[in-house]
C-alpha cells in the first residue's frame, strides 16, 4: 500500500512539473489534463474568380500572298488577355494544322493590348506550275496565355466555429482565389473583428502572405 501512494505521489509530481503549453505538452499530460475553452473563432473568406488562367488558346487563319500580315486573336466572352511588362513568357505562339508558305512570326507587343493579341504572319508566294491563278498562302496561328475575368464573382466562405484553448497557436491557411479575410474571435464574451495583423493581451494575430497564425494567452 506505501508503495502504491508513493509511486502515486511522484506521477502526480511529474505531471505538474510539464508547462500549460498545448502545442507542446506531452500527449500523456493532454489526455489526462484538457484545458478549458476560453472561446470561439471562426475564419470568413471571401474569394474572387478573377485569377490568371493560364493557357487559354485563342486561334486565327491568316492569308495572303508574298506579305507579312497582322490579325488580332481577342480572349473568350467576358475575359480579358492579362500583359504586363513581366508576364510575356507565359505567352506562346505557334501554328496549327496545315500551311501552303505560311509561318507564324511573331506577337506584336506594341499592337496588342487587354482586347487582343496581335499576331504576324509571314506569307510567301506558293509555286504553280499551271497557267492558273496562283493560290494564297495561309497559316493557322495560334496564342496561348492567362486571361482574367472582366466582371469577377464574389463569394464568401466561412470554415465554421472552432474552440479556442488558451496558449495554444491555431495555423490558418488562405487559398489563392482569397481577395480579403474576416476572423471573427470570441473571449469573454466579447467579439473581436480581425482583418490582418493584430496583437493585445488577449491574442496575437499574424499574416503572412496566404498564412494566418492564432495565438491565444492565458486566459
């Protein structure tokens, strides 16, 4: 019986010996002590679809004879091409199907803009050997690149209510589509509206990019 209160007596003075940490507690102390809730959080995104969509294939045939010829590709219905001064590699150009002399150039960069790429196409003279007249050359050029949305969709999506442990760091992740963010916390009874960085004695709010980081004190 001594044996058994002294084994008892030096379990209970290990256990008290580990900190209150519960990203860092043991899982023995975890299943054997559960902090209370001290409260509810609850992530709100709200997403838009105006994303660069890379790879759109926009498409034109182009004819004529011994010249090179400029035609404009546009983007699908309510799309815009997305250019700035440092996305032009994601653009490519190439032809498809068959030719007679045709050969897709090059874009025109000077001449292209959010309502249409402009593509050049060098056209030469087919040979013919008959008397009649002589045919146009002609090439299929195609474009690949990102468009955008011109009338982009909204949509608000909450991840639920969640409990909050006290000293405890809850990581939050924001998917790419994300335009802005509501973390709505509750402690004590009072609601707190966080909408980026933010620190006080109750709780620490980081953003970091696509990050979010919840750090809840003791309460």
């Amino acid at each position: 019986m001594i044996f058994h209160k002294s084994y008892i007596t030096v379990l209970l003075a290990s256990l008290s010996s580990i900190p209150l940490l519960s990203n860092a507690a043991e899982p023995l102390f975890k299943a054997l002590v559960k902090p209370k809730s001290i409260g509810t959080y609850e992530l709100k995104i709200t997403t838009s679809n105006n994303i660069p969509q890379k790879y759109f294939l926009g498409s034109t045939r182009i004819k004529g004879l011994n010249k090179k010829l400029t035609k404009i590709i546009t983007p699908p219905p309510k799309k815009y091409w997305v250019i700035s001064q440092t996305n032009k590699d994601d653009f490519r150009l190439m032809k498809s199907g068959k030719s007679l002399k045709g050969k897709c150039l090059k874009i025109d960069w000077e001449r292209s803009n959010k309502d249409g790429i402009a593509v050049v196409a060098d056209l030469k003279t087919p040979t013919n050997k008959s008397y009649e007249k002589k045919p146009l050359a002609y090439v299929t050029c195609n474009v690949r690149g990102p468009v955008n949305s011109t009338n982009p969709e909204l949509n608000v999506i909450s991840k639920g209510k969640n409990k909050l442990l006290p000293n405890y760091s809850y990581p939050m992740k924001l998917p790419l589509e994300a335009k802005s963010f509501e973390l709505e916390i509750v402690l004590n009874d009072e609601k707190h509206i966080v909408t980026s960085s933010q620190n006080n004695e109750l709780f620490k709010v980081s953003v970091q990019n696509n990050d979010i980081t919840l750090l809840t004190f003791s309460k």
